[in-house]
C-alpha cells in the first residue's frame, strides 16, 4: 500500500483544466498540497475528435480558491471510469510554490477542521 506524503480533505471546489485546445471544467473531489482529484462532465469531442491527454501529460489548471485563483501546471496522474459517466481525473502538482501550497494546506486544515465539527471522524 502506498502512503501519502500531504494531508488530502474532500472539498469541491471549482476546476478548470486545459490542454491543446480543449477546456474541462468540473469540481475537486479532495485536495492537497501534492495534487487533486477532480470530476468533470463528458465534453462531447473528448475521446471522439479531441483525443484525451495520456497519462503523464502536463496539463494546465486553474483552481477557484474561494477568495484566491491558484492557476498551475499538474501532471495527469490516472483517468478512472465511472458508472455516472462523469470524468475523474487525478492530478499532481507540478514545481508549486511554497506560498501556494501553504494556501492549499489553509483550505485543507479548514476542510478537515469543519468535517471534525460536524461530526466527521474517518473521511478515507
């Protein structure tokens, strides 16, 4: 079993991802200072006349942060099928910056610390 290295919290949050010429947009499923796993809809072309990023590929990504746009490269980690047909994508961050990442890890601690508050004690 791997370990992760960052605490993730499941938070949704606005995410828009790009490559080439195509644009998904969709929510964080959780987040951490390391990456994110995010869903999107079907875009109608992806997969038909747009092919799908492979495995490795840097795409682009611009996180709404409530108060704050992180915009980054990630590198596309897994591509996973889902029943709902929804996309689902995780993603790692590529060379972020420190003040970023302590931005990511406020939103994560506050993520976790209101799942506490409400009750929450296992969320993985």
């Amino acid at each position: 079993m791997q370990r992760r290295d960052a605490v993730r919290a499941p938070i949704g949050l606005e995410v828009i991802v790009a490559w080439d010429q195509t644009v998904l947009r969709g929510s964080t499923v959780d987040l951490s200072e390391n990456g994110l796993m995010c869903v999107f809809r079907p875009n109608g072309d992806l997969g038909v006349g747009v092919p799908y990023p492979r495995r490795g590929a840097v795409l682009s990504v611009r996180l709404n942060l409530y108060s704050d746009e992180l915009a980054t490269n990630a590198l596309l980690v897994r591509r996973v099928s889902r029943k709902d047909q929804l996309l689902e994508w995780s993603l790692q961050f590529v060379d972020l910056p420190e003040s970023s990442a302590d931005l990511i890890r406020s939103h994560v601690f506050t993520a976790l610390r209101n799942a506490r508050a409400r009750g929450l004690t296992k969320l993985y």
